[in-house]
C-alpha cells in the first residue's frame, strides 16, 4: 500500500502574496498541481494533501482536475510545522499499514521516475524512512543532512544550524518515504523545541531506527519555491529543459534565452523561433515556418512554411504557406487560410479568410468571411458592432475592396466586386458591380486662400 501525502498548508510568507504560494505557476501549471500530477503517477492508493492558509482557494482550484474525486484534502488549522501536518493526518491513517510518501508541495520539479527509484530504495534497504538528498553549492534555506555511519542521524533546519553546522552542503529535499507504522509511533515524541517553534517532520528522522539517504545528482528537480527569485530559477530550469528537447528534434532557437515555450507545444523540423518570441497553451507548429522576432503565440494550429513575424496570435488556424506581420493581431478564432497575406496593423477576430486573400495594410477584419484571392485595401474595416449586438460581414472571392472602406454589417459583397476608396457601405453588393459611396470631388478653379 502506498499513501501520498502532499504538504501545502503553510503561509508562503515570503512570496509575498495574496495568493497561495502553492497556486503559483510555472509554466501555466500551479506548482501544486504539478506536484500532484506526478505522484497520481505513481498510482497510489490514496492521495492526501494537506493544507491549512487559504484552503478553501487552494481546494476550489482542483474542483475540476482530472483527479478531483481521488483527492483527500486534510485541513491543519493551525499551521505549526510539517511534523504537526502529519500529526493531523495520522487521524486518517489509523488502520493504514504500509508506506507514507511525504512530498513537500512547494518541491514540483520532482519527477515520478526519480519517486520510484526512492521507493524502491526504501524497499531494498528494509528503512524505516528514505530521504532525497543532495549536495548544493549553495544550500541556504534548506535543512542540513547530518550522516553517522551510513544513515541520516539528523537534519537541522538552516535556522537552528550553527555556524559549522552550516557549512554542510548535504540538504533535505523535503520528499521522504516513511514506513508508516514506524513513522506514527514518533509522532507523538515531536517537541517545537527550535528557532520556528514549529514541529518538525525532519525531527522525527532523528528518532526513527533506520533513515537512509537516496542522494541525487539532478538538484535541478528538487528545487523548493520560497520567494519569488526561486519561482523564476524553476521557470528557467523548465524551460531549458524544453528547448534543448526541441532543439535535439530540429528547432532553431535564435536565442534560447530569450523565448518561452508552453510544455504542450508541438514544434515541426526547420522552425526557426527568432528571439524573444512566447508559445503559449496547447499550439502547433509545423514544419519550415519561421517565428518571430517577438511574437506572442498562444493555442493555435501553425502550418508548414508560414512565416509570423512580430505579432500576436490567439486561439487561431493558420494553413500552410501564410505571411503575418509585421504587427498584426490574429485574434481567437481565425482561420487563415494557404498563401494568405496578412500585413502590418491588421486585426482579425471570428473570421474566415479562404486562400490567398491579402489584407496588407492597417485594416479590421472581424466577424466575417473572405473569399479567395480578395485583397483587401488599406484602412479597410468591418463594423460589426451596432453598440447591442455583433453583425457578420461576408465577402466574395476575387474582390478589391478599395482603401479606407468601411464595411456596415450585417453585409453580404457577392464575388468579383469591385468598392470605392473612402466608401462606407451598408448594402449588400451584388457580383461584379463596382460600389461606391463618397462625395464627388469637387475642383474650384483659382481658389484664393483667405489672408488672416
Ligand atoms: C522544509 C524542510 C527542510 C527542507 C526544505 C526543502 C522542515 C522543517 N524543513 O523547509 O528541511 O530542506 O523543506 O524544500 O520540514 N507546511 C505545512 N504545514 C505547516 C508548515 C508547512 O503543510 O505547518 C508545508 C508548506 O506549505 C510547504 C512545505 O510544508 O509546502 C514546506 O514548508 P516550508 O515552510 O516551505 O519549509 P522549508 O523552510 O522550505
Ligand atoms: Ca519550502
């Protein structure tokens, strides 16, 4: 039997926030529900977490995680040590036999391989607990790891160290595998006799039998998040991580550093990601495009040999063979189709552009379809809104639609139409007509101007 138990009810006070710390992301994920994503991994038997400042925001954000029904959440009120977070649990692990894997929740690069080889070192090694340890060069803030003939005697916090004791560079993941039954009968020995006055889980490894070290190499996975300087450090190991995957799988990135990419992104052969561009959400890329520079693109579908440079992307389709840029805004629910050109301070939002439909210049497409080959003129817009209610505008294929025209929706422009510049347009066009609606241009002869 294994029992999970993840530790997220302290007050994060030094990340300074109203939020709690756990609930902060990295990567688009909190960094609780990363360290539950990878225990649920290990298939428990049960899963607890315990939790205590601001519990009821932290249980509200899992109402609808794919594990919502497997999660046992434990209220310690009040939050005075981890060792007293498992005193509380203990009341509901009265009859469990078995193990009790303990996971800091402010730990959430730790990866369930890494889990499994704990516990399977626990289980060779017959200990009453097994902990992740490792060496840092710089170990401020952890608790120091103290060995006697093989076997952790001890760990002391960083504030209760003395100054020798500090030097020790061996630290306390906060991850530990207990042998329940073992670990239940120190729980009551606990004291708060130290700096925090707060009862310690680490001190009851000093009065089990056998606590037993699983030291790692990797200190990247067992980072804990503190302050918001740790935050950033765990955002930099992720996203290292991801670009040198890609990398190895035939993504140039101009300047790894300055880009960040969502782990959900798909990136094909060939791209080049210029600098300082952002992939965000669940967004496809295929093969031979070129992204970026700075660019934004967040859950949308890229096909092969488009090229997007400095724009925004949302929520949108955009086919093979498209130029977007520089300075547009595809808002959600575009689809852009092959060869499209779309230029500089162009918005689009709920439109459907067919294939090789141009809108070059400082145009509004919204709520509206375009046919193919269509070239939309400069400072073209759709007025889709009435100030109650959003109206469509559907244009035809092979049409010009002169600069600086504003199109009045609800409107339907049939095929091969041909509008005015300057005309603003609020009925429906049939094919092949030209329509335009301005003020003739009047031309007085020998106009003086008037002397102020
Ligand atoms: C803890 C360990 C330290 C280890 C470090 C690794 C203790 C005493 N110290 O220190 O040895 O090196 O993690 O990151 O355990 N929590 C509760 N209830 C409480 C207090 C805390 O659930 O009453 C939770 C917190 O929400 C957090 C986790 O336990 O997720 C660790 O608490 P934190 O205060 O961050 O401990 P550290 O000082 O980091
Ligand atoms: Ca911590």
């Amino acid at each position: 039997m294994l029992a999970v138990a993840i530790l997220a009810a302290g007050k994060g006070t030094r990340m300074r926030s109203t939020l709690p710390k756990v609930l902060h992301k990295l990567n688009g994920k909190s960094i609780l529900s990363r360290v539950l994503d990878t225990c649920f991994e290990l298939n428990p038997d049960k899963v607890f977490i315990i939790v205590g400042h601001k519990n009821d925001v932290i249980q509200k954000s899992f109402e609808n995680h794919k594990f919502a029904n497997k999660i046992n959440f434990v209220l310690q009120d009040p939050q005075i040590g981890t060792g007293h977070a498992i005193q509380v649990l203990s009341k509901e692990l009265k009859t469990f036999k078995g193990k009790l894997l303990v996971l800091n929740g402010d730990v959430p690069l730790i990866e369930s391989k890494t889990l499994k080889g704990l516990i399977k070192f626990h289980d060779k090694k017959q200990a009453d607990a097994s902990i992740i340890t490792t060496t840092l060069e710089n170990p401020f803030g952890y608790g120091r790891v103290f060995l006697k003939n093989d076997q952790i005697d001890k760990i002391i916090e960083e504030k209760d160290c003395n100054n020798d004791q500090r030097t020790n560079k061996v630290i306390n993941s906060g991850i530990y595998c207990f042998d329940y039954k073992s670990l239940k009968n120190t729980l009551t020995k606990l004291t708060n006799n130290n700096s925090q006055k707060e009862y310690y889980i680490t001190d009851a490894i000093f009065l089990l039998n056998k606590s037993v070290s699983y030291k790692i190499i990797n200190s990247d996975e067992i980072k804990g998040i503190n302050n918001r300087i740790q935050l950033s450090e765990c955002e930099e190991i992720i996203q290292k991580k991801l670009t040198k995957i890609h990398m190895l799988n035939g993504v140039t990135f101009i300047n790894p550093s300055s880009t960040t990419i969502s782990e959900d992104c798909e990136i094909g052969k060939d791209v080049v990601i210029e600098c300082n561009t952002h992939i965000r959400g669940k967004t496809k890329i295929e093969n031979n495009c070129i992204i970026g520079p700075n660019t934004f693109i967040e859950s949308s579908f890229i096909k092969e040999n488009s090229i997007i440079s400095n724009s925004s992307i949302y929520n949108s389709e955009i086919m093979e063979n498209v130029r977007i840029g520089p300075y547009s805004h595809i808002r959600p629910e575009s689809k852009i189709s092959k060869n499209c050109k779309i230029g500089n301070f162009v918005e689009t939002k709920n439109s459907y552009l067919s294939e090789s439909v141009k809108v070059n210049h400082l145009s509004y497409v919204g709520d509206s379809s375009v046919g193919k080959f269509t070239n939309i003129g400069a400072g073209t817009i759709t007025a889709n809104f009435d100030g109650l209610k959003k109206h469509k505008s559907i244009i035809g294929e092979n049409c010009l639609i002169g600069s600086n025209s504003v199109l009045i929706a609800p409107i339907k422009i049939g095929d091969s139409v041909t509008t005015g510049a300057g005309s603003i347009l609020n009925k429906n066009v049939e094919n092949n007509s030209l329509a335009i609606s301005r003020v003739k241009q009047v031309n007085i002869k020998n106009w003086k101007k008037s002397n102020l």
